[in-house]
C-alpha cells in the first residue's frame, strides 16, 4: 500500500488484479440481468444449429464407416443393362470369390388377386446367399427368397402390405406366374433408402423369373452380381479392377466396392447436412449482427462508468476486460444453452431425416465435436462483442468531469478495430468454409455476404443523407421528429437497417432457396395432362391396348415408340474415349447412357425447336446422315452443335446421324419425353416398344384400366402419375420440413436480434421522449414520433433485405437449382409487411410506459 | 531545491491549453502557473466559461495541456502514458464532482470501495464502511445510487474521494447540484474530511462565499489566471 510517506516517484500503470475485474464484472451484471440474457439468447440458435448439425454428421460419417460393408451387402458387385459377356465372367472368377450371387431386376405391374389391386414394382430375382454383410430384413424374420421351396414365392414390399392390406399367404401374379406371399420386406443391404417410394419392390427367386414370361426383347432389365472374398477385397483386387476398367467401360458394365459405396453415399449425406449447415450458420452469423448491436447500445450506457473508473485509475485494458469478461461469459452461458438444444436437434434430426438415411443411427453424444462447436460459436459471438468493445478503450477519464465531453480518436484509426474486423472476416470465411466443406461455397457464401451488407449499408447510408438533405419544414411535428430521429447524433439507423435488412435478406432468401428446391419437383397437372401412363407396349399388342382405351372412352394423349440405342461416336471421335467436344469437357453419363428414342414426322404442341430445322421424314436411299432433333440437356452435356455427326448402335445396326435440330422440352409435362427423336422412316424396322399416356378421369377408371393391362398383356406396364405425384410430394414435404426446421432457428434469431436491439436502445429514446414530454408533448405526439421512426425502419430495412434476396433467388434458381424464377409477390409483400410491423411493433412495445408515466417516474425507473 | 519541490504538492508551470472548433481555435487558457502547497487549501474561481473546469482536469491529470507542465508531488504528467496517469490518480488523487458520478450498477459500499480495490488494496470494506459511517451513511451500505437522494449521493461520492488517502483532492462545484441547505452541510463534511486527513483540496467554484473558506482564491478570466489577494 503507498501511502504519502513513500517515495514521489511513478512511472508505471498499477497491476490490476483479475478478481477485481471479475467482481466488477459481477457487480455490473447484477443490474443488467435482462439485458444480458437477451445477449445470451442471441448465441443460443446458431450454436444450437451447428452444435445439432455437427454432432448429427459426425454420428452418421461413423454409422456410415462401421456399417459400411452393409452399404453394399458384398465385398464387390457389378451391374448391367445387358447380361454379362464371358470376358466379364471370366474376369470376375479370376479374382477367385468364395462366394457369389446373381440378380435380374426389372419393372412390372404386380396383380395381388385377395386384393384385387395391380401396381407397377420392382421386381428382383435373386439367386445365391447374398446379402453376406446385413441381412434381408423381413417380417417374419429371415425368409430368403433363394432359401424356399421350388414353389414360387414372393417377399413383398412391407409398404404394400399396408397399402392392400396383404397378409402371408396371399398371392400376387407377375406376368404368367402366380407367387405366394412367404413375407415382407424392410430393409435390403446396399438399396438406397428412398428405394421402394415409387415401385414398391418384390423379391423372388431368379429361378422362377423366366416363368413370368416378363424378359422380352427391348424389356428393361438390369443385372447384377455380387461376391466376396476369403480375405475380402483387398489392394491386389483393386490393382487387378484397375487393369480391366476400360473393358468395364466399354462394355458399360458399372462397379462397386464397398469404399466406394462408403465414398458415395458419404457425399450424399454431406451435401444435406452441408446445406444444413449453412443455414444452422445463417442463425450464427444473424446472433453475431444481433450480439454486436446491443452489446453497442448497451455499452453506450456504460461510458460514465468507464470515465469514472478511468478517474479513480482503472487502466483502460481493466475497463475494457470487465465488460469484455462480462459479455463473454453472458455468450459463453448462451453457448453452453445452445449446445445443450443442439444435443437435442441431433437426437431430432435422425427422426426428421428417417427416409434419407442409409444406415440405422445409434445415437452417441460426439463430446469434442459438441465442444468444438459450442468454443467456436462463443469465440464467434464473442469477436463480433468485441466490435463496440473496443471504443470503451478510448473513453478519456475527462469525459466524468464534462458530459458528454468525447475527444477519443476516431475507431477507424483505431488498429485493434481492424484487427478485430481482420479476425471476424477470417473466421467468418473459415467456418463458412468448414461448415459448407467446400473451398469454393464457402468463399462465394461470405462473398455474397459481403455484397449483401455492403448493399443493405450503403441503402442505410443513403436514406440517412436523403433525409438530412429533405426539407421537412412543412411536415408535421411529429412526422418531422421522427424522421429526423433517424439521422440525428447517437442515432441506431444504420445498425438498425443491417440488423432488420441482413435478417430479412438471410430468412427470405433461405425461403426462395426452399421453393426453388422444391421447384425442381414441381410436376404440371391439369386436365389435359395424362396421368396413366402404359410402356413396354410390344409392336403386336399396340392395336389391342388402343381399342381397350376407346372401348372405355378414353383419350390416347400420346403414343410414342420407344428403339434403345447407345452413342458409339460423335465427329468420328469413338464415344468412350472422347473427353472433350468443341475443345469444352464432356458429362460422361450422356456418352454411356441407353438411349431411348423416338421416330416420329411431328413436333409435340409441348416441344419447341430453338435452333435449326425439324426434318420429319427420312431415308436411307440417300448417303448422307440422318438427320436428327437433339434436346438442350444433352446439348449441353456434350457440347453439341447444329451439323455434328453422331454415330448410334441401334441394337448392332449402325447409324449415322447429323444435328439438324436442337429442341426444348418441358419436362414438368409428365409426357413420354425424348432426348432424341428420329424422323419417320428410319428406325421402324427396329425391335421396339410402345408408350402410351392417357387420362383417367377417377381412381376407378384408373383401376379398370390398370386391371385389364395387367390380365391382357401381363408385359406392359402401367405408371400411375397421380400415385407417383403423391409420392414426390410427399419426398419434398419431408426435405422442406427439415430446411423449415433449421430455419426456424434464424427466424428465432432474427427475432431475437430485433428485440436485443431496440431493447438496448431503449434508454436513449427514454430519455429523449422525457425531454419532449418535460417540454409539454403529449402521448399521442410521442407515439406518433416512435411510429414513424420505426415504421420508416421497418419499411426501408425489409424492402432493401427483400430486394437483395430476390437478387440471389434469382441467381440460386438460375445456377444452382436450374428451375425458372418468378417473383413471389404474394408472399414478398407479406414479408415486407410482417417485417415492418414486426419492427413497428417491437419498437412500440418497448417504448410502452415512456409516453404515458410522469417523466420523472420513467427517468428514475430507467436510470 | 528538493525540500522546496517536495512541499509543493501540484506545480504548474506556463500551462497553454487550446482547442480546435471547426475552422477556429479556441485559446482556453493563457500562460497558467501556480503552486499549491502540501496541506493548503485553495478554489479557482470564475464566471462560466472562463476554464476553470479545463484547468481542474489538465491539473488532476485528467487532460494533457497544448504546452506547459504539472507536476503532482513532484512527478511530471507529461511524461506519463494515460495508464500511468490513471494509476497516478489512483494513489494520490481524489475526485469529488457536481453531478456526483457515482456508478449506478454499484451500491453506496462498492462505490466507496472501488478506488481501493482497482490497486488490489485489503481491507477496503472496513475502511468503506467507517468512511460512510463518518459521512452518516451507516444504514445506506447496500443502497444503489438511484435509491439515495443528491446529498446522500455527494456524501457517498466524498467518502470515495477520501478512501485511498489522496494527497490532493480535486473538487468541481461541489454543490452545484444541491439546495443550500443540503450544501451546506456537504462543505462542512469536505472540510472537516479535509482537515482530518491533512488533505491538499483544490477546489472549482463559482460561489465566492465557498471560496472564502479556502486559504487562497485564484480567479481566471477568459483563460488568464489572477491570485486574488484577501
């Protein structure tokens, strides 16, 4: 202790202990509970989001590793449209299975007889153990198709059994042969889990396939092959597989091991819960903005108290630590909440995420994972604090003596100010990147930030200036009043604008991102379009199918052929070589596909030609190419040009063929659509099916069409759109309930950001409508001021954050989603309109009592 | 020459202070020097806008002068970063201001203790407590600022002042912010508290009566310094 005897030397700043920060810290809090809880509450969702997103992707990467054998059911499998050559054959036995397994899938109407019902599925016939990793889960348990008598049986569908209320015993006809139902099925290692939504599937023994008399020429079949090893698939295998990949390929026989199903379906899930985690870092980023601006009004607050401390000798780091402290340790308390939420979304997630998930999740808190996240989010929320922080460093102890005395150097010289600016872009980029687990995405995601706030600032900027500059003279008092609140000295406009913009921005641009999501499954319906569509139709049985529309009086909306044929060359070029077309990369899967095309001498009311000329007649007679209409997606996927030379295999038959035409389809028609179409008098010779739409009034005549295709002509089958319709609806109800579900918590944040901010704002408008009111104003003039700088507010903020978002849906439709934007008027006037009030709102109801108590009773309540 | 500095408590020698306002510059005040001896009292008085508040803050330290030099107990404050100052003020300086400034999240008690407990001092709230006893808050310990009435304020803000045993004590109109009676009675207290610490008081006024009960009376008038001879 230096008391007056001491030496009168000093040249050093006194050693300020922790304690006494942290219990000033304390003592500050004591008073300001509310305040800090709402800063706390900014934290919560965003840290909840990446807490619940991260702990839900770490337990799904390692169910996905540990049941990763079970992802493919074998050690190797390979596939084709085409049965295997003897190359391939040999090629497989070379690698010396221990076991192996066949399977022929293929699409057909099912006829169940009690039910009397039909349905398209999907029909696979197995033969051999597999699968060896999982099992075929069946109700009753372990019925194996192959394991059963010679008697024909079937494993159905668990989904059909609900729909047609089938039970063991049952039968169900599939072309010529009658199964009986031996059990359900649940689960088959190695399907996807969407597998089933459309064509229920049905397994039977690959013995009885030929029975059903279903494989016919032009049939779409696929097999398969599965194996395992004795010491399963190892380096060897691999360095073999490579050898023989360009046989593969030309024989377009596809490949899997289990690390490249792990690879795939690794990437699938990544991609959802990227996308979820972007939005879960929206909340972030908005509680971020939400944190900074009431710590800002709130620390507007503290200067007395800081220049008082400054006056007794508290340091100006000491001051800066007790509310740098304070506020952290408020985001830390938020942090700590937010986790505990985010536990329970990952315990949430799995259940809203059931039909997309691959593997069966065992639920495990990932603590370092849930602590990583939970420290990230403090330490974010913590930097974005520390922006109206650092100015408290600035407070000169003068300030106690005057008023309202500021002679502190301004923040923009301020190199810690940069450096914290430095540090919120760097972490900000960072996390997006890692969050979005993409270099690229999450550069262009901060870049796009960026811009957006750059925009949303300048917008606030200018209506400031607009405003100083507009002669309000004439304006009522209190319209004058309130409009010049917004540019006056300690006015919140700017912070205000980016807060209520930004979030507005974020939430809606997150609904345009939705509905273009959405979009992209959007299917046309109406009168007009067919909802029954019959294919597989052989040449012979094209007469019968139409005389059994017109006997039950319905329309034949479209009747196509259907010639599968493979690319073999382009310009010369031999097809599984070419990398590249008019010197631009190829997409391979439009060289490798089957193609299924059509000849006919018309172009559809729904097809439009936008470059070159439809031919629609043709011959062989003269020696130059046939001249075919490509459509734009495989235009584009190879880099097509009118005059390009395109060389098929048509069932061994070569054809060479010129782009003459290039068309646009619209694919939402629920038509048989075509990538390419022949002219007449080419292709007719060739093995062929046929494709018929039609419309079916009611669900009744839809069934007695189904029913009379199934017991005529067993091969053909029937697509019902309007199950198929119901079917993706119900697909993108469930993934716009899991988006909706992550974006609640960035409105929750937004909301919560908006509140923090006018709250802590609150004294200064106190105080300023006391004056008024000291100086004679009444109620309704001091309401009518508040109103019209909130509604001002509110108005500008949302239609700036509206019009941006409508900037980057436009870009989000255009280049992610691919689908035609229009702007939703309905639902972008509402948003201005809720955003607005929203604000108008919070701004009244946080000024309630200023207008209607004694003055002085307001200032001692607030002070 | 050392005996002779050591007995002068606050030096200022040829103090300038000016100020930048728009495009001109304020010449606040004007070749300023005056000592103060340990244990004196004095006031600076003047019509508003004379400096005299400005001239109290660049003497305690609080402002940096455009040229000249303080000296507290013999320490020149220019050559002091402001944390330096700070602690400065923390172990020699006390504060008494018109408007009071006592910190609003604070009670009567950690106000008071505040001072001792930024340079880690023990026993600050003994100490506390006996000062406000003398002040005659005893009952009020735990009272935050807005629950006490102006002069309760004041007299918590002089118990602060006197906690940490400063050497020189700086006042700005003391009772600017209350009725006669109750500043009366906080004069009374500033000097008894003055007089029992031994305490050197530099006091700002514009009330001449206060300012006759202060050994010397410095006048300033338009930023130019005048010891007014009694």
């Amino acid at each position: 202790m230096q008391t007056r005897n001491q030496p009168s030397t000093h040249s050093s700043s006194l050693p300020i202990s922790l304690g006494w920060i942290l219990k000033s810290a304390w003592r500050d809090a004591r008073r300001n509970r509310r305040k800090l809880l709402l800063f706390a509450s900014s934290v919560v969702f965003g840290v909840a989001a990446m807490v619940g997103v991260n702990a839900f992707r770490i337990n799904l990467q390692n169910e996905v590793q540990s049941q990763s054998k079970e992802l493919l059911g074998a050690d190797f499998r390979i596939g084709s449209r085409s049965p295997f050559s003897q190359e391939i054959l040999q090629f497989v036995e070379s690698l010396a299975p221990s076991e192996r397994s066949s399977e022929v899938s293929f699409t057909t109407m099912a006829n169940f007889n009690e039910a009397d019902a039909t349905r398209l599925v999907f029909v696979k016939g197995l033969e051999g153990p597999f699968p060896w990793y999982g099992k075929l889960e069946t109700i009753p348990d372990d019925i194996h198709p192959s394991d059963t008598t010679p008697e024909p049986v079937a494993i159905v569908d668990e989904g059909l059994s609900i729909q047609f209320g089938l039970e063991i015993g049952d039968s169900v006809k599939l072309g010529d042969q009658t199964f009986t139902i031996a059990a359900f099925l649940k689960k088959i290692p190695g399907d996807s889990p969407m597998a089933g939504t459309f064509a229920p599937r049905i397994l039977i023994a690959k013995q009885h396939v030929e029975s059903t008399g279903l494989i016919k020429l032009g049939s779409r079949v696929f097999y398969a092959q599965s194996f395992i090893y004795p010491n399963g698939w190892n380096e060897d295998k691999q360095n073999t597989l490579k050898e023989i990949k360009p046989l593969l390929k030309e024989q377009r026989v596809s490949e899997t091991t289990v690390q490249e199903r792990v690879e795939d379906v690794g990437e699938t899930m990544d991609r959802m819960t990227d996308y979820l985690n972007l939005v879960g870092f929206i909340s972030l980023l908005l509680g971020g903005l939400g944190i900074s601006g009431s710590v800002s009004a709130y620390l507007k607050g503290k200067h007395d108290t800081v220049a008082i401390l400054r006056t007794f000798g508290s340091s100006s780091q000491a001051s800066l630590l007790i509310f740098g402290i304070q506020i952290s340790l408020v985001a830390l308390i938020g942090s700590i909440v937010g986790a505990s939420i985010g536990i329970g979304i990952q315990f949430a997630l799995p259940t809203i995420l059931a039909s997309f998930l691959p593997v069966n999740l065992a639920l495990s808190i990932p603590w370092s994972n849930v602590i990583a996240s939970l420290l990230i989010g403090w330490a974010f929320a913590s930097v974005f604090a520390y922006i109206p922080l650092l100015p408290l460093r600035r407070i000169t102890p003068l300030s106690a003596l005057r008023s309202g005395f500021d002679e502190s150097q301004p923040a923009k010289r301020d190199p810690w100010t940069w450096a914290i600016y430095t540090v919120i872009c760097l972490g900000t980029t960072g996390l997006s990147i890692w969050l979005s687990n993409s270099l690229l995405n999450g550069i262009l995601f901060i870049v796009g930030l960026a811009l957006a706030l750059l925009a949303i600032g300048g917008i606030g900027l200018a209506l400031r200036t607009t405003l100083k500059r507009l002669s309000t003279k004439r304006f009522p008092f209190a319209l004058r009043q309130g409009l010049m609140n917004l540019y006056r000295p300690n006015n919140r406009t700017q912070f205000l604008m980016i807060t209520i913009g930004m979030g507005t921005f974020l939430i809606y641009t997150l609904f345009l991102s939705e509905k273009g999501l959405l979009q992209q499954g959007e299917i046309e319906r109406g009168e007009n379009q067919p909802n029954v569509i019959l294919f597989g139709i052989q040449p012979d049985q094209k007469d019968g199918i139409e005389t059994l529309l017109k006997s039950m009086n319905l329309e034949m909306l479209a009747s196509e052929a259907i010639v599968t044929m493979r690319l073999t060359a382009i310009n010369g070029e031999t097809a599984s070589k070419i990398k590249s077309i008019h010197g631009e990369e190829v997409e391979r899967w439009a060289l490798r596909r089957e193609y299924r095309s059509t000849y006919r001498n018309y172009l559809r009311e729904d097809e439009e030609i936008t470059s070159g000329t439809f031919t629609p007649k043709a011959s062989f007679d003269s020696d130059t190419p046939i001249p075919i209409s490509i459509e734009e997606r495989i235009v584009e996927a190879l880099n097509l040009q009118l005059g390009d030379i395109l060389l098929w295999d048509v069932q061994g038959l070569p054809i060479e063929t010129q782009v003459t035409s290039i068309r646009e389809v619209d694919w939402k028609q629920m038509k048989p659509n075509f990538f390419v179409v022949f002219p007449e008098g080419i292709l007719e010779p060739a093995p062929s099916t046929f494709v018929v739409a039609t419309y079916a009034q009611d669900t009744e005549t839809n069934a007695i069409l189904q029913k009379q295709v199934v017991t005529n002509y067993p091969n053909v089958s029937v697509v019902n759109l309007d199950f198929i319709i119901e079917s993706l609806s119900k697909v993108f109800d469930k993934i716009a309930f899991a988006i909706r579900f992550m974006a609640t918590f960035t409105i929750f944040t937004g909301l919560i950001a908006l509140t923090a901010t006018i709250i802590t704002s609150r004294y200064q408008r106190v105080k300023e409508s006391v004056l008024l009111r000291t100086l004679g104003c009444s109620s309704k003039q001091i309401r009518a001021i508040l109103i019209t700088e909130y509604a001002t507010l509110g108005i500008l903020a949302s239609v700036s954050g509206i019009l941006l978002s409508l900037i980057a849906g436009w870009a989000l439709a255009t280049f992610t989603f691919q689908v035609d934007f229009s702007i939703p008027w309905t639902d972008t006037l509402l948003t201005v309109v809720a955003v607005s009030l929203l604000t108008l709102v919070t701004g009244l109801l946080n000024s309630l009592g200023i207008a209607s108590h004694p003055p002085l009773e307001t200032l001692r309540k607030e002070a | 020459m050392e005996s002779q500095t050591a007995e002068k408590i606050l030096q200022i020698n040829k103090l300038e202070k000016r100020y930048q306002s728009g495009p001109k510059e304020l010449h606040v005040l004007k070749d300023i020097s005056f000592s103060v001896d340990a244990g004196q009292t004095i006031s600076i008085i003047g019509p508003s806008g004379s400096g005299k508040t400005t001239l109290l803050g660049i003497s305690a330290g609080l402002d940096l002068p455009s040229s000249g030099s303080v000296l507290i107990d013999g320490i020149p404050l220019e050559s002091l970063d402001e944390d330096s100052r700070a602690a400065l003020r923390n172990q020699k300086v006390g504060f008494v201001f018109q408007n009071f400034q006592l910190i609003p999240t604070l009670t009567a008690l950690e106000n008071v203790m505040a001072p001792l407990e930024i340079r880690g001092e023990s026993g600050a709230r003994s100490k506390a407590i006996e000062l406000l006893a003398k002040v005659g808050l005893k009952q009020r310990l735990d009272h935050f600022p807005i629950q006490l009435s102006g002069g309760e304020q004041q007299r918590v803000a002089l118990a602060r002042a006197f906690i940490n045993n400063p050497k020189l004590l700086f006042a700005d109109e003391p009772t600017g912010n209350l009725d006669e009676e109750t500043g009366s009675s906080i004069v009374d207290l500033l000097f008894n508290l003055n007089r029992d610490a031994g305490t050197t008081l530099v006091l700002v006024t514009h009330d001449h009566e206060l300012a006759e009960k202060t050994d010397r009376i410095l006048q300033i008038k338009s930023g130019v310094l005048i010891e007014k001879i009694r």
